[in-house]
C-alpha cells in the first residue's frame, strides 16, 4: 500500500511539475532576449501612429491602480481603471473593431462600428448603443495596448522621446520607446511603449506617475495574431428577444454640464499650459496642455461641490490648506476650490498638486 501510494504521489509531482511549466511558458517566451533595431525614436513613433491599419486578433491583460472617487456615479469607469482587465481583441481598424472583457463574474462585448457602438452584457442579456461622438468616456477598446500607445503617443515632441532597447512581448520582438513629457507641470514622469518592430504595433504600454515605483497603469499583449479578423467576428446583432438600450456617452454628460454650470471667463493659461480647443466640449469647461499633461477646469454648483468634497476628503492623502482640498491618485490630480463670491471650481488632470494649486490661483475671484 505505501508503496502504491508513493507511486501515485511521484505521478501527482510529475504532473504538477508538467503544469508549472506549461504555465510559465509565456513569462520564459518573454525572457528570451529581444533583438533589437537602429530605429530612430521619431521614426518609431510615426510608425506606431500609423500601425491603426494593422489588423490583428489576440489577447491583452490591462492593470490599473487608479482608484478614482467616481464610483458611485460612473462605476464603470472606475472598475475600468483601477482592476485587473483581460481582454480579447479582434482589430480590423479604428471604425471596426471588437473588444470582449472577461471576468469571474461574466462576459461582456464592445463591438464597434462605423455606426457607433454596441455594448453587449452576456449575463444579463443587455444590448447598449452608443452613438459616434468627438468625446467619450474611458471604454475597453481605450486599453487595448495598440489603442493606448497611439493616443499616449499622439502629441509627444520628439525631445520627449527616447530608445529604451528592445524586449519579447507576445512571443513578439518589441521595439521599446520612452516619452517624458517636457512640462514643468507633469504628473506622469515617463510612459513607455513597446512596438512590434515589423508593424509598429504597439504591444506593450506602461505609465509610472513621479515617484512611483509600480506602474500605476500597464496593459500588454499576452498572445497575438497578426492577421485580419474576419468582419463577422466583430458585427453585432442584438438577439430578436432583446430590447436595445440607449447608451451614456460623454457628450450627454457635457451637455448636463453645460446647462449646470456657469460661464466663467478662464484665463488663456494656467500652470504653465495654455488653453487648447477640443471638439465636443462645452465653452464652461477650460482645457489646458497637450500630450499627456492636460488640466480640465469647471465651475461646479454647490450640490456637486459637496459630493466631490466629501469624497477628497475621505482620502488619505488629501493635502488641505487655503488654496482647497487636493488629492492625487497616481498621475491624476483632484482639486476643489471654494473662492469668496465666485463660488466652486473642479480641477483635475495629469499635473502635480503644486501645479494645481499654482493653476487654482490664476482662476477668477481667487484672492492674489
């Protein structure tokens, strides 16, 4: 009997032993040394900006550690930006593309069309449309890898941009590029991005805040397929017993704001960043930087005001002195300003706590 029994715990280790390694096959893939390319920093970067073309199937894992005081109201968001994500992705462009998000507790599909999109809940048998819109809210597809790098690296100077070698990513040589926003104001201290060296496709994106250790948000291919999905993996037909819904886009909330809040004339600069356009958003709303520094500033009524008080103040690390109530939440600051007689101001953006406070100061009614 023991001996039988040994004989049966030595085949249980071989077994385990089996599994271990098969489970550690895509981490020693991704050991292997990358070879790398004399591909000037640029020029990596205008092939990521032009790899939207690149049609591809796989399976990314996004990891976020932005616990952002928004979840009541857009739980969502929250959700999307502060856990883990596992993604199935098939791409055949920016207007034709399909991102399922799979958790422990379910599955749901986000499948674009030129039309707009469909948001399909398996576990509760919702389908959501979306209408096309300049602005939208944070949605799978945005951490998508290929999807994040481009816009990461949309407006970035060529100073900001450096060649950090080569790794595997996806069992893919990945060519490795380094942005560090220029502006003084600049909460994110580097974002890097690992592109395919034959496409441009980037694999692999990290953001690391100032002074931080960990990335507060890293989403990477795991496997890839660099072949064009056929286009009925990604159309969407809502089921014949299945009511659609009308989605809450951005450009819905930005009118709500819009009818709210009350026009201010805010300054051309503050912090350093000058005010830009940007389509879809209302006058109400400053805008201010460019790349990955951006400041968003709105006078907010006293009921809002309340609610975000309340929940910057239960933060830790909230830092309250004369010039309001701020928090940072890795790169992403808080800030809520009560001025005499001109009421309440919402900032918030990829800027530090000194630069918001110096922005809270150029603000109108605020005392010099």
């Amino acid at each position: 009997m023991a001996a039988r029994g040994y004989g049966r715990a030595r085949r249980w280790t071989v077994v385990v032993g089996l599994v271990a390694v098969l489970a550690s096959l895509p981490a020693l893939v991704g050991a292997l040394p990358a070879d790398d390319a004399d591909v000037p920093a640029a020029d990596l970067r205008e092939a990521v900006l032009a790899s939207d073309a690149v049609g591809f199937s796989g399976y990314a894992v996004s990891a976020g550690g932005l616990a952002l005081p928004v979840g009541d109201q857009l739980p969502a968001v929250a959700d999307l930006l502060s856990d883990r994500t596992a993604m199935r992705v098939w791409w055949r462009g920016p207007e034709e593309h399909r991102v399922d998000v799979v958790s422990a507790t379910g599955e749901t599909g986000v499948h674009v069309d030129v039309g707009g999109t469909w948001t399909w809940e398996y576990e509760s048998a919702t389908a959501t449309r979306t209408a096309p819109a300049p602005l939208t809210l944070p949605a799978p597809p945005d951490l998508v890898p290929a999807t994040l790098g481009r816009r990461l690296l949309s407006e970035a100077a060529d100073d900001e941009l450096s060649r950090i070698g080569a790794r595997r990513v996806a069992g893919r040589d990945a060519l490795g590029l380094r942005l560090v926003p220029a502006a003084p104001a600049a909460s994110v201290a580097r974002v890097d991005v690992w592109a395919d060296a034959g496409t441009g496709l980037p694999l692999a994106v990290e953001v690391v805040a100032g002074g931080a250790s960990v990335p507060a948000l890293d989403t990477r291919f795991l496997d890839l397929d660099l072949t064009v999905p056929p286009a009925g993996v990604i159309a969407f037909v809502p089921p014949a017993d299945v009511r659609a819904r009308a989605g809450q886009d951005a450009e819905g909330l930005l009118r709500e704001a819009d009818r709210r809040l009350r026009l201010v004339p805010l300054p051309r600069e503050l912090a350093g960043l000058p005010r830009r356009e940007l389509a879809g958003a209302p006058e109400v709303i400053g805008v201010y930087g460019s790349g990955v520094t951006l400041l968003a500033v709105a006078p907010v009524p006293g009921r809002l005001a309340a609610a975000v008080r309340s929940a910057l103040a239960a933060a830790p690390d909230a830092v309250r002195d004369e010039r309001g109530t701020r928090v940072a939440v890795g790169p992403l600051g808080l800030m809520l300003l009560d001025t005499p007689g001109s009421g309440t101001y919402l900032l918030t953006g990829t800027i530090t706590l000194d630069a918001l406070a110096d922005a809270a100061a150029g603000l109108p009614g605020v005392p010099s």
